[in-house]
C-alpha cells in the first residue's frame, strides 16, 4: 500500500455514500479537513477519502479564506463547506460543530488515506469500544530524498504510544473535552489525544495508514517548519511538561527500531543526521527566541479565544450550485495617499502601477513636502491630486486621510509597486475587516539589495514586524490618524492603538513591492542612523513592543538563520548588514540622547 493506491472496491452489502445517518452497525464518520491554500494537494486528498470501503461518512471542509483554488475543488467532494480562521484549531472545532457524524476524522488536507483506513477504524473503534483510534501516519517517500529520510523516522514511530496521536475520535467524547484547544498553534493534536484518553481506551489500527504527500523537498523547508513550530510550542510544553519532554526528545528509543535500515544505508543514515541536528536546532533556536529571550514572550494570538470571521453552511445537494462567495452589494472605494518628498523617479513608477489596477482607485493623493525635483508636476500629469505642505510623513498620511472621500484608505509610499489586483483585494477585503495587512517584498539590483529582498520574505506574517496599511476610512478616523510626533515607527504604533480599539484584521494575497533601487552599504547604515535618532519618540510610546521589535536577537538572528540553509551568501549578508545596521542605529539613538542632555546642560 501508499500514497497512490486509491482503489474503489464494490463491495455492496455495505452501506453507500450518502446514507449519512449513523446506525450501531454503520456509524456515520465525519471527516474534517482545514485548508489555506491547498490546491496543491486538496484534491488527491477527497479523491483518497471518496475512495474509501467504508462508505457511510460526510466531508466537511473548513477553508481559512484560501486565494487559490482550494475552495473550488473543495465544492466538488464536499458535503459541508465553510469559511472559518484564524487558526487550524479554530477551523477543526468549527467543522466538528457542524458536522452530524457518529465519529469525527481529521485530517490534514496534504494527506491521502489508504482505501481501508475509515473501514480498520470504525471496527477497532466498535470492536474495542475506544473513545480514539490512533491511524499509522507515513511521510511519502518519493517526494524527495528528506521525505524518504522522514519515511523512515515516522515508521519507527508505529505503535510507540507517547510519540503518535490520535485524530480519529467518538463525537461525544470530543465534545466533553472541549474539542481542540484553540489557543494551540503546535502539538494541538497531542493535546486532545492526552485528554480523550483520559475518558477511555484508545485503540490502534493496522495494516492501513495515512500518507502525508505535503513533504519537504530541500532541507530549509526542515529549518523553517521546525523554527516555527519551536517558536510555538511553549504552550504545549507548560500544559504536559512530563509527556512532552518525552515527545520532543533528540534522541528517541524508537528510532533504534529502523537501526538496520540506516546501517545497511550510509547515505540515508547521514541524511537522518543532518535532518535530526537541522531540526533540532531551528527547533531550539524558534523556542529560545519566543521563551527565554525577556522580552519575547509567547504570541499574543495564543491568549485571544479564536474569532470566526464568516461561514458558509451548504448542505450536500447544494453545495455544487452556490457560488464561492456571495457577491457583495457595496464595495468600498479606495482613496489612494501619497506621501512624496523628492521622490520624481520612483513615483512615477508607483504610479504607473497605480493605473495598472483592475479596479480603479477612487482618488489618488499626492501629499508633497515641497519637492526641488518635480515630484508634484509628475503627479499632476498622472492625475493625482497633488497637496503640497511641509510636514513629515506621519501628518502628510493624516492631511491625505481628512481630504479622501472613500470608504476606504491605502497608504502607499512613493517607492512601492503596487500588483495589479491590489485595490481589487482592498475593495472586497475591507467588506469583512476594519483593516488590511499587506505583504511586502523588496525588488533591487546589487548584493545588498538582494540581502534586503531576501530579509523581507522572512517577515511575512510575522505580527510584529507586519503593519496594516489599508483602512475603513471610519475606523481610522476615530483613532486620530498616523501620530504626528513620529517619523519612525508610526505604522507600528498605528498598528497598536487600533488592535488596542478592537479593529479586526485582514490580510490580502497579493504583495507590494517595495523598490529599494541599487543601494550601497552606506546609504543604508544613512538611513538606519538618521532612524536611530528619531526612533526615541516610539519607544518612549510604546516601550514593551518597540524592545520587541527592535530586539537584535530576533531581528538579525532569525532572518539570518531563516536564509542560510538555503542561501549561505545572502544570509551571510544579512548577518553582516543587520548587525552594521543595529550597530548605527544604537550610535544615532546614543547621539540623539547626548545631544539632548547638552542642551538642557547649557540651558541650565
């Protein structure tokens, strides 16, 4: 058996697909998969579950706003559709709630199951009377040369209680523990394993398994999934300190179970190796960075109770017919703000992309600090609405925020390219959030530029780096705008007073691409000491998360070791270029203090 045996026996005297109702004989088997963005492998994924001998189960598919074509292909299999976030945890618990089944199976949506996997586990469950079912869960090993590394690691894995977790349980069982802890982004299954067992015995199957097809191809997929899940498995760690010391252990009894294999192959002995000390160390390292480091305690999520932003409920005759998304009645318009200062050259790139857009923006507002170059007469040929002030950038935002009409406000500076679909995503996004987290990239020419692209990859959904620039205009005026003190770390800062007031947040799929030209070292360290200088106001606001944000173990470590596996030369650069950076930084915040307590010296 494997990944790719997907057989449909035709055995009759078994109940058919669409029965779903349960009987003591038939019970009926809720499978619950959560997606985000899983084209990739969705649909091997319900083809293995429609597959299945065991005909009496539902599929109900809980999907995180996926911008591919997960939801789609979900629709062609699917029972159940809905739309939940913002974590894993969240879509499972929801997808149990809506689900009628006897037994509810998750799974994850880069698995495919073996034909007999629903048929071993409702009998063992039946014939043993188990409150959970632990099902053999095997990496692919054709994916690559690591997958069949981990091939092996999981099958030592097989019947050794303290390392597998069942994902198969009796309904009312998982209601009475309260389902999957939401505040649990690592070892969640772990976690509703160790209480339903508490409640009953948990059985095993044998001679069928899952197959996990989502495997790593390149060991910096290694580095990074295992930083993240050391990053968040703190709270795991504190709720069973005993079990998962065990679980997390370097080196595992198990392992000894495929001692043979790895002898009789040095290649894939050394591949164990290197897997195991690149695991463990990005695991160790994300653990450090997130617990023992003083100002890095854990993530904020973890402590708010999950928020389902929207559902769709479709019952299995019409879940085919129904579009993917209602079409909304009201978009919000999108006013576009430009703060400028001498900046003819990019801007007229950012324009540019600015007329490229599917959907056209409302106004575009150009808040021009005097330029000497022509930025404004630039402006005015592309049609934007040019005002010109001599302010900083913080109060340029507000003056072009007072002067918008629209429903909604993007703030762009001159340097950005922004995709196509960009206003479009804003438009819809701002229907279902106060505002809207865009990603950046950086675009450049130079090794130092392609240090910065490759250091702004490593931020991407990283909350305290991440900032919205997208806005309900009526959410944000009450908030008062950007402050006007600042000149560094005012999106920040924004960023905080509107999670302080209750704004929701969005996220959109596409990217802006920020233009960092062709820079020299120096003209970055500039730019970093004259930060440096007037970052003190920030922290003075904002004193825990700015020592967050601005913490040298997390800013140049984590995207240094983010980028190494995969790219020595640039992650060295990263290394070498944010620790120059901090350096001037410190130095212009030093210089700044100095400058002031002389002042008042000689005033004195």
């Amino acid at each position: 058996m494997g990944p790719d045996t997907l057989l449909i026996p035709t055995t009759e005297q078994r109940p058919h697909r669409g029965i779903t109702v349960g009987s003591p004989k038939y019970p009926l088997v809720s499978v619950i998969i959560p997606t985000k963005n899983s084209e990739r492998t969705i649909r091997r994924c319900l083809e293995s579950v429609c597959a299945q001998t065991y005909r009496n189960f539902e599929i109900v598919v809980v999907d995180n706003f996926s911008s591919d074509s997960t939801l789609r292909i979900a629709k062609e299999y699917a029972d159940v559709v809905l739309l939940a976030g913002p974590e894993r945890t969240s879509q499972v618990k929801l997808g149990a709630a809506n689900s009628k089944g006897d037994f509810i199976y998750k799974i994850d949506s880069d698995f495919v199951l073996e034909p007999s996997v629903l048929e071993k586990a409702v009998k063992v469950a039946l014939d043993e009377k188990a409150v959970g079912v632990v099902i053999p869960n095997l990496s692919d090993p054709k994916v690559s040369f690591w997958s069949e590394v981990r091939f092996f690691e999981r099958l030592s894995y097989v019947g050794y209680e303290k390392i597998e977790a069942a994902r198969f349980f009796r309904h009312d069982v998982y209601n009475m523990v309260g389902g999957h802890d939401s505040t649990l982004v690592a070892y969640e299954e772990h976690d509703v394993h160790n209480k339903v067992s508490k409640l009953g015995r948990i059985a095993h199957v044998q001679g069928a398994s899952e197959w996990h097809i989502g495997e790593p191809r390149k060991l910096a997929e290694i580095v990074t999934t295992s930083w993240y899940y050391g990053k968040t498995a703190i709270r795991y760690v504190r709720l069973y300190p005993h079990i998962a010391a065990t679980q997390i252990l370097p080196v595992r009894r198990s392992l000894f179970n495929q001692r043979m294999v790895f002898l009789h192959r040095p290649r894939l002995f050394l591949g164990l190796a290197i897997y195991e000390t690149a695991k463990y160390i990005s695991g160790f390292l994300g653990l450090l960075a997130q617990v023992t480091w003083p100002f890095s305690p854990p993530f904020s999520q973890l402590a708010q109770s999950p928020k389902i932003i929207d559902h769709q409920l479709h019952s299995a005759s019409s879940v085919h017919d129904e579009p993917l998304f209602r079409e909304p009645s009201h978009l919000f318009g999108i006013t576009i703000v430009i703060p400028t200062y001498n900046s003819r050259v990019t801007l007229a790139r950012c324009l540019a992309s600015i007329r490229g857009q599917t959907h056209s923006p409302n106004a575009v507002i150009v808040v021009d600090r005097f330029s000497k170059d022509d930025t404004a007469a630039v402006a005015t040929a592309e049609g934007a609405k040019v005002i010109e002030i001599g302010v900083n950038r913080s109060l340029a935002r507000n003056v072009g925020l007072e002067h918008s009409e629209s429903g909604g406000v993007l703030f762009v500076d001159s340097d950005m390219i922004l995709p196509p679909l960009l206003i479009e995503e804003c438009e819809t996004g701002l229907i279902r959030d106060d505002a809207l987290i865009i990603p950046e990239i950086s675009v450049g020419t130079g090794f130092w530029a392609e240090c910065k692209s490759a250091e702004r990859k490593t931020y991407i959904r990283n909350e305290m780096i991440e900032a919205a620039r997208c806005f309900r205009r009526n959410a944000l005026l009450p908030l008062g705008g950007y402050d006007p003190r600042l000149e560094a770390g005012e999106d920040w800062d924004l960023q905080i007073r509107a999670k302080t007031a209750g704004l929701t947040f969005g996220r959109t799929a596409v990217m802006i691409e920020h233009d960092e030209g062709k820079p020299t070292l120096l003209t970055l360290l500039r730019k970093k000491y004259f930060y440096g200088k007037i970052f003190g106001i920030y922290l003075a606001t904002n004193p825990y998360a700015g020592v967050r944000q601005l913490n040298p173990f997390r800013r140049i470590l984590e995207p240094t070791f983010a980028t190494l596996p995969k790219d020595p030369l640039h992650g060295t650069g990263i290394f070498i270029l944010r620790t120059l950076e901090f350096t001037v930084a410190g130095v212009g915040h030093l210089s700044r203090i100095l400058a002031r307590n002389t002042r008042d010296n000689n005033g004195k």
